[in-house]
C-alpha cells in the first residue's frame, strides 16, 4: 500500500497526527517518515539536502511536505518550526533523528569538529524540543523520539569522541524531557541503533571493520532501516504512552544490559 492512500485511511493507528522527522533525506530519516505516513500521519521531512529532501517529499504525495533548514542553527530552528506549524498545524510527534557522524578520537579531534558534532547532534534537537513544547503541553499530549546511539554506553565501538559523547548527552536530554513532559501526557524517548545498513556502515567503515563487527553482534548481521522505523511507530503510538524517559536498545544483542 502507498503511504499516500494508508495516510488517506481515517483508521490510521496516527490518522490526523503531525510529525516532524529531521535528517528525513537520510537513510533512517526516510524510513521512519515512510512508517509515520502509514500510520496516517502527516509529516514534515525536515534536513539541510535541500534538493533531495525536495523530491523525496514530492515522490511521497501529499501527506509530506519538505522543509530545508539547519538544526544546530536556533534562528533557523524557529522559523522552520513555524513553516511547519502553518503548513501542517502544530506538531504531535517529534523525531530527533538528523546527526552526522564523525570517528576521531579525543587526540584527534579538534575545537571546530567537536563543536559541530555537539551542535548538530545535541543542540539540534534541544532546540527542536523548546519549539514543540509549549503546544504538547497546552494540548496535553506529544511524543519526542530521539535517535540516540549504542555509541553513548560503550564510548564508541568505531564511533570517535565527538560523536559518543552527542549521543550520550542526547540521552540524559531525552531523560530530562520525560520528566518535565510526564505530567503533561508527553512521552520522551530514544532509540539507541547500532550499525544499521546506512551509509554510515557501508561508506564510513573498512571491510575489515564489517567483517569484526558481524563476528561480534549475536544476531550475525546489521540492522535494517525499517527495523528501526518500526521502533519510531512503536514509540509514537497511543499505546505507548506509559514509556517514557526509556532508550530502546536495537543492537542485534551487541550489548546486553
Ligand atoms: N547508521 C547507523 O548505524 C546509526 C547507528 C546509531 C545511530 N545512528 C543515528 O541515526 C541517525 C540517522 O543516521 P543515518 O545513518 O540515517 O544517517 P544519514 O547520514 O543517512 O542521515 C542523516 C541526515 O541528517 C541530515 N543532517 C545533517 N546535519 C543536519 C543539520 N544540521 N540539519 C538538518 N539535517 C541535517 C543529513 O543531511 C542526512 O540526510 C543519526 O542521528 C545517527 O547518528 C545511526
């Protein structure tokens, strides 16, 4: 079924539902946005590709709608939310998932790198997280997904300095929102992926590297992209509003905690 006539069906599990997903022209971003217009709603593809978003939007009817602008940017933030908001009406779910990778060490890592991981990867979605909360809380329901990592609890397996440490604070974020969002009917939570099948695995890591990351992860191979979505669907569903301030591990076993 196309997502434009499930968007289209009034018993849609999110049938009438706004979402905003960031990093939308990227591999997980896509995914996550293909499973929210399933389930009925209408989503704000939000990333800085402004000519792939553009027709991926088009290609996925009119339920999706693209919106270029850069996350780490809090002037940019604002007017984007607001676009946003008179195209679609205020958003009911929010996907922190735009985040750049970037596998320098501590030694290796200088000042500007650093903070462009932090400022895209955390900042990003704090600033995505104050636009959206005023109107969660006045209508006394919203969820916030955010793309955390695997990165955040072993360091960094391949993954450098700049990147685990985004991911972990981006975790203790997501903690901090459940709590201030829990007695206004807000859930907030992460999704903590490892080596899903992204450019990310396939560009940014030797063979070498693949080959000693499927002997380690028990499931013997990696995620798939709409694994992960499902995840998103999950978290963003009716049912779902007793977790909050919980990170959903999607790690094919890697770590067990
Ligand atoms: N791929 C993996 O195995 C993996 C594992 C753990 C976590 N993650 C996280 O999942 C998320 C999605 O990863 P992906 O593999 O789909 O990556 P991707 O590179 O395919 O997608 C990321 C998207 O974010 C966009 N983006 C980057 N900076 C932006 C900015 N400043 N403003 C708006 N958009 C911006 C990019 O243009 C890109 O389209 C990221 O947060 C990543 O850290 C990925």
């Amino acid at each position: 079924m196309s997502e434009t006539s499930a968007s289209r069906n009034p018993n849609a599990p999110l049938a009438g539902r706004v979402a905003l997903v960031t990093g939308a022209a990227g591999t997980m971003g896509l995914a996550a946005t293909r499973a929210l217009l399933e389930d009925g709603c209408r989503v704000a593809l939000v990333d800085v590709q402004r000519d792939r978003l553009a027709a991926l939007a088009d290609s996925l009817g009119e339920h999706a709608a693209a919106f270029t602008f850069d996350i780490a940017d809090p002037q940019a933030v604002r007017e984007g939310h607001a676009q946003v908001v008179r195209a679609f009406g205020p958003i009911d779910i929010l996907v922190n998932n735009a985040g750049i990778l970037s596998n320098n060490k501590c030694e290796a890592t200088d000042a500007a790198e650093w903070r462009r991981v932090l400022s895209v990867n955390l900042d990003g979605a704090f600033h995505l997280a104050q636009q959206v909360l005023p109107g969660m809380k006045a209508r006394r329901a919203g969820r916030i997904i955010n793309t955390c990592s695997l990165a955040a609890k072993t360091g960094g397996l391949t993954a450098g300095t700049a990147y685990s440490v985004s991911k972990g604070a981006l975790t203790s974020l997501t903690f901090s929102l459940a709590r201030e969002l829990a007695p206004f009917g807000v859930t907030a939570n992460g999704i903590s992926p490892a080596y899903v099948k992204t450019p990310m695995i396939t560009e940014q890591l030797s063979e070498a590297q693949r080959q000693a990351l499927l002997k380690d992860i028990p499931v013997g191979r990696f995620c798939e992209p709409e694994e992960f979505a499902h995840v998103v669907r999950f978290l963003a569903s009716p049912l779902a509003g007793f977790i909050t301030g919980e990170i959903i591990d999607l790690n094919g076993g890697l770590l067990m905690d």
